[in-house]
C-alpha cells in the first residue's frame, strides 16, 4: 500500500472554512480499500496529522460530518472511516475543519496509518518513508505506519496596500517611477496578473500596463509612463492623472495576488498630477541606440554629428548635445547617453534642409521638442512638422531608436516641487523606498513563509514607531535647548549675584573706611577743641 500526497500545499482565503485533503491508495494487496481493511485486517485507522512549522507535538486534523439531523459533528480526519469519500481508483478526499482552529502560519503535514498491535517492541512500532509516499507490508509485524511529513502554508489575509503611494509629493514628473508597497509579497511571475490604467484628465490618453513600463518584485509594483509612446509631453503638463491596479474592467479576470494566490480585496488608486514646469528650462536625458553600423568605427563624436544631423542643428547649437561614451551592442549596433539641454540664450529655430520649412518664431525648440523630433522620426509616425517629412525621407537617418527618456526640470522647478513635500514626513517617504527597494530579496531566495497576524501588526507599527522616535528626538533636542537656555539663565543669575554680593561689600568696605575717618576727624577735632580751651 503506498499513501501519496502533492509534493506542495497551501491554503488561502477560498478555503476559510475548510480545506480538501486527497489521499491515494496505489498498489493495493487484493485491491481492497482503506474501509475494508478495516473490516478484514488488523488496519484501525488512517489519520491526518498537523503541527506548525518548529513545534514537536503533533495534533490529529478534525473534519466536519453532517449527520442525519442535519447537525454538523466534528470527528478525527480518518481516511478509513465510513464517513471517508472514497473513489474506486484509490483516491480519499475529506475535509480539514479550519474554522477557529488553524491561525495563518506554515505547518506540516503527514498521514499515519494505525494497526491493532501485535506486541513488538518499541522501535518498530513507526515506520516512514521517503517524502511524498510510503510502503507498508501487511505481512510485515509493524503497528503503526506514518508518512514523511510535508511543510505548507495556510494564509487566509488578502494583501493590503502598505503607506501612501511613493512619493509623497502631488506633482510627479513625466517618466517619474509611481511606487505602491504592500503588507507581504506578491506574485510577480510575468505576464502580470493584475490590471493597470493610467487616465489623464482633460486628454484622451489612457494608458494600459501594456503602453507604460511596469516592474513588479517582492512588495511592491512601480510604473512610469514612458514619453516614448507617443504622449505629447506639453498638453500633459500640470493636469491630474488617477490610477487604478488590481481587477479594471467588468470582465476582467485580472487581480493582485499574494504569492499564495490570495486576491487583493479592492483596487489600489492613486491620484497626483504631472509637475506643470517650465521646459524652456528643463533637460532631457535618454538612450539612443543606433544600428547598421561598424562599431569600431563609431566614436562619440560621431555619435554627436548623428544626432544633430537628424535634429537639422547648426553650429551654434552643438553644445546643446551631450554625448556619453559610445558602447557597442554586438557588431553591428552602439548605444550612447544622450543629454539635449536647453539653450544658452533666445531660443533658435531649427536649421532645415530648405529654408522654405523653417519653424516659426512661436514653435520651442525647448529639449522636449527635440527629443520629440528624434521619437517621431525613430518611429516614422506622422510628423507633426514638414520638416520632420523631409528628414524621414532620408532612409539612413532611420536606423536608430531612443528609449528610457527622462525630463530634468531646472533647479528653480526643482525647488517649487520640493516646496510640496510635507518636511514631517520625509524620513517615512525614506522608509518605505527602502523597503520597496528590498522586499524582493525575500523572493528572490524564495522564502515561502506567510507573515501571522503578529508580524502583520509589527509591520503596520513600523512606520509609526519610527515617526515616535522622531517625536521623541524632537522632543528630546527640545528639552536639551530648554535645558540650556535655564542654565544660562541660571548662570546670568549667579553672575548678577555675584556682582550684587561684591558691590555690596565693595559699599561695607567704603561705609567702613568713611566711618573710620569720621571717628578720626571728630577725636582730632575734640583734641584740638580741648587745648583751645585750655589756653
């Protein structure tokens, strides 16, 4: 007889009330089930044993069984009862109660099958196998038989969004990473599970995870919208956006799951607006990649003459390309940072292959817009200008791409941006990015073990404990220029004192010294008085 249990188990919130046990019966003696060897030999019982991960004792797993009445009783999980399902291919299933009996934590399992004794001694009174299956012969003087114990999980908690949405600020910048942290990790395996749109008020651009660049590790899931898809970064600027992850749509099938397959109970939304800067000023930053060339004879200068080739730019424009060393990409293709800054003074029209399409004095040439150009072009959509036409026309130009565009605002947006982060809670902005940018070394080395309830709390406190800690500190440097500040005045006080103290016997001494020569005066004065009247 051979028992047999999945190599893998866990138990999530489909199964609150109760969870399905399957036990198969393979190689059979006379092909006789679990029920009849209980009538015809010396078999008692088949029971399901639990414990929690790192306990000794093991526990016997109970069962719900309806009786007649309709009333439910709880009996021994026995795979060999009368009240055991039992299919004619040898497979068992029953019902593990875990109502207000089982709190979330990792367990093992195994099944243990009891025989009547025969009197042998101790040590072979338990037999196991190797782990998922077991062996006994019912001719073999043995009592009791147990399989290998097999370790899962029950968790019953659904994720929960952890802190507010990263970062804290209301204003975000075009391609600027949107973080959400959640309680414990959650499943991340490519293609995503969950939904993710991204509606910006006053356009008509809504984004699917599908147009936006997503990352998904541990516990967190982080997006950007990426300028590359064709949004028209100034029709974007300071207008609102709202984001919806989790199950969008009706019909969706999509949702967030824990890495046990516990669904997210409502939608993770996120509403900020995009920073409203000022581009003249701002820099853009991305890669450009291009093919179809000799990489050992491409340098960075040539990089240079490339990108402003394609931009139509004169001269005096060549400082507003930056270009990073030039990294081949096999034989055939380079790649190389490219920094557009904004120009040094009025902004210039761009220089094109005939003067009749030269942009207006009212068209920017601001970094954006050159970057724009580049996309466009790469991509060969429907230029916006004639003079994006012209260029397209020219097939050479056309082998090359840009990706991973950054906008760096100037130092004055910066500032301004700044301005809206509320300073108090700064040091719990720093926390929560640091645990968004670890929580996936869990993952990574695959640790299966599901938080309880207590670790659940301790980790919603660990925001707040750090915020009391920073009170406290406040608090303290508080009294400690209180402290200093009463000392001072403490020693101002003695001071004064002290030269109260001084100038009062100072005064002693002269009251002293002035009597002194009074007494004098008077006794020379008598003396004198006295031979006067003598003469």
């Amino acid at each position: 007889m051979v028992l047999n249990l999945f190599n893998k188990w866990w138990i999530k919130t489909d199964y609150k009330r109760f969870f399905y046990i399957i036990v198969s019966l393979d190689n059979c003696i006379g092909l006789l089930s679990f029920q009849q060897m209980v009538a015809q030999d010396r078999l008692q019982k088949v029971l399901l044993y639990y414990r929690e991960l790192g306990q000794l004792h093991w526990s016997v797993a109970r069962t719900e069984i309806e009786k007649e009445s309709g009333e439910l009783s709880s009996e021994e999980t026995d795979f060999a009862a009368t009240y055991a399902d039992e299919t004619s291919y040898g497979y068992i299933k029953m019902k593990w109660a875990l109502a207000n009996i089982l709190s979330e934590g990792v367990y093992e399992i195994k099944v243990e099958t009891q025989c009547d004794p025969l009197g042998g001694p101790d040590d072979i009174d338990m037999f196991s196998t190797t782990l998922l299956s077991g062996t006994i012969d019912l001719n073999l003087d043995i009592d009791m038989f147990s399989t290998t114990s097999l370790s899962g999980t029950i968790d019953l908690t659904p994720p929960e969004q952890y802190g507010q949405a990263l970062p804290f600020k209301k204003s975000v910048l075009i391609g600027e990473e949107i973080v959400v942290v959640f309680s414990e990790p959650i499943l991340c395996e490519k293609p995503f599970t969950f939904d993710l749109q991204v509606k910006i008020e006053g356009t008509d651009y809504i984004l699917d995870k599908e147009e936006l660049q997503v990352v998904c590790e541990g516990r967190k899931i982080g997006f950007q919208i990426d300028p590359t898809v064709g949004i028209d970064v100034e029709s974007v600027l300071g207008k609102s956006f709202s984001v919806e992850i989790g199950k969008v749509g009706a019909d969706s099938l999509s949702n967030i799951f824990d890495i046990n397959g516990n669904p997210i109970d409502d939608n993770i939304r996120v509403e900020k607006s995009f920073a409203d800067i000022d581009l003249n000023q701002a820099s853009t930053y991305f890669t450009f990649t291009k093919s179809e060339v000799e990489c050992s004879n491409f340098t960075d200068s040539a990089m240079k003459t490339e990108v402003m080739n394609l931009l139509a730019l004169d001269a005096s424009d060549e400082e507003r390309i930056q270009v990073g060393p030039v990294k081949c990409i096999g034989d055939n293709a380079v790649e190389s940072k490219i920094t557009i800054v904004p120009p040094a003074g009025k902004r210039r029209g761009l220089r094109l292959f005939s003067s009749e399409y030269s942009i207006s004095q009212h068209e920017q040439n601001h970094s954006v817009k050159l970057f724009e150009t580049l996309r466009d072009i790469s991509t060969q959509n429907e230029p916006k200008h004639k003079e994006r036409h012209l260029l397209a026309k020219h097939d050479h130009y056309l082998s090359f791409s840009v990706s991973n565009m950054k906008i760096l605002p100037s130092s004055s947006d910066i500032e301004k941006m700044m301005k809206t982060i509320d300073p108090d809670l700064v040091d719990e902005e720093k926390e929560l990015y640091h645990i968004a940018t670890h929580a996936h070394v869990l993952t990574e080395q695959k640790i299966e073990v599901t938080m309880k309830d207590t670790d659940r709390k301790k980790i919603v406190n660990e925001i707040e404990e750090a915020a009391n800690e920073r009170e406290a500190r406040i608090l303290e440097a508080a009294n400690e220029r209180e402290a200093r500040i009463l000392e001072a005045a403490y020693e101002r006080e003695v001071a004064a004192s002290e030269r109260e103290e001084k100038m009062s016997n100072e005064l002693k001494t002269v009251t002293m010294e002035l009597l002194v020569v009074t007494v004098a005066c008077i006794s020379v004065s008598l003396v004198t008085l006295f031979h006067v009247y003598r003469k």
